[in-house]
C-alpha cells in the first residue's frame, strides 16, 4: 500500500505500510534546474539533516514522529503517521478552556525546541497534530540548529501570524497561552525572544504600508 497524500515544491509525502505498521513515507524530489550531481548531493544532505533535528528534537522532550527509516541515497524518510487532526482544524472544535489549555501545551514545547537550539521554521498549527494526549510537531523540513534571538523571534512570528490570519477570533488569548507556556520551558531566555517577536512583527507591518 502506498497512497499519495501531498505533493509539496521540496518533496511528496505518502501514507506507505512498513513492516505492517501505518507510516508516512517523504520522498525529496529532484530538481531538474539543478545539476544532477549537485541536486543528488543537496538531497542527500537535507534528508540527513532533518532525521537528525527530529531526533535532536525528540531527544529534548519534544514530541516527535519516531522515525522508522533513513535513506539519504534515495532522500527518503519513513516516519510514524500520526493519526489526529491538525491543531489548524481543531481550534474552533474546543471550548475557550481547552483551547487556552492546549496553546499552553504548545507554547512550553515550542520553548522545549528553542532551548534545545532548533528553530523550526515553519511554526504554525499546520504542522503541530493533536493525537489523543500527543501534541505532536511535524515537517522539519526547514529547521535549523540556531540560537541567535533573531531567528527565535521570526519562529515565533510565524505562529503570531497564524494565530492572527487563521484563528483571529481567539488571537489574544491564544498568544498570551502560547507565550505562558514558553516562559516556563525557555526560563530568562523567553523575554528577549518574545521582544524580538514582536519587533519582526512591527518591521512586518511598517513593509506592508509600504
């Protein structure tokens, strides 16, 4: 069994059976732009450097998909599949109590990964699954080992954007949730991280009026 379920501009992501268990199967693709030995290389190096941030990740007490598999030959990844909803669907689903409970929850592990020196990239509640008790964060596909407050705060300016552009109706209780919840994960090194959220997020607006 193997069922086509994204197709994304780095790679495609396929709900494959492995060893008679569900699991999620990423596949880079090539490039035909690039040269075929350079595009071989950089596929390579992408797929061993994402194994290795879930790991990382996992290692510092985020919840993870466990992998199953690496192939950096072929760029391929299997992985857990992770069977819940996406917290981008789940939101207007709970009560303002569990919803404050559950940015809570994502907030402490999204200090989890900066403490731990990743910056995921992609930040949002898109990529963050609830499965039962799991809060699970997914695609590493643009994470960085980095401590450097700048790209914290632009992490944590994506998920301001999300929670402003697709869940505005909770917004403030929302981030205030989020941001507890990070305080207690990433202890003194929080507030300059959320300062400088907030600092991206005004040089965002101030280029929008542009």
């Amino acid at each position: 069994m193997e069922k086509l379920v994204a197709k994304g501009a780095e790679a495609d992501l396929y709900i494959v059976d492995w060893n008679g268990l569900r699991a999620m199967k990423k596949v880079r693709i090539p490039k035909k732009y690039r040269h075929p030995e350079l595009d071989y290389q950089m596929r390579k190096s992408q797929t061993n450097h994402e194994a290795d941030i879930i790991h990382r990740a996992k290692f510092n007490g985020v919840p993870t998909p466990l992998l199953y598999h690496v192939d950096n030959e072929n760029a391929i990844i299997v992985m857990e599949y992770i069977d819940g909803i996406k917290i981008r669907d789940l939101v207007d689903q709970l009560t303002d109590i569990e919803r404050v409970k559950l940015f809570k929850r994502i907030g402490f592990y999204a200090g989890k990964l900066h403490k731990a020196g990743i910056v995921h990239g992609d930040l949002t509640t898109s990529n963050i699954i609830k499965s039962g008790d799991r809060i699970v964060f997914i695609d590493f596909g643009l994470s960085e080992v980095n401590s450097e407050v700048e790209k914290r705060g632009v992490d944590l300016n994506l998920m301001n954007r999300m929670l402003t552009s697709t869940h505005y109706r909770y917004q403030e209780k929302l981030l205030e949730a989020f941001k507890d919840g990070y305080r207690v994960s990433m202890g003194e090194e929080a507030m300059e991280a959320l300062e400088r959220m907030e600092e991206v997020a005004k040089r965002g607006r101030y280029i929008e009026k542009e």
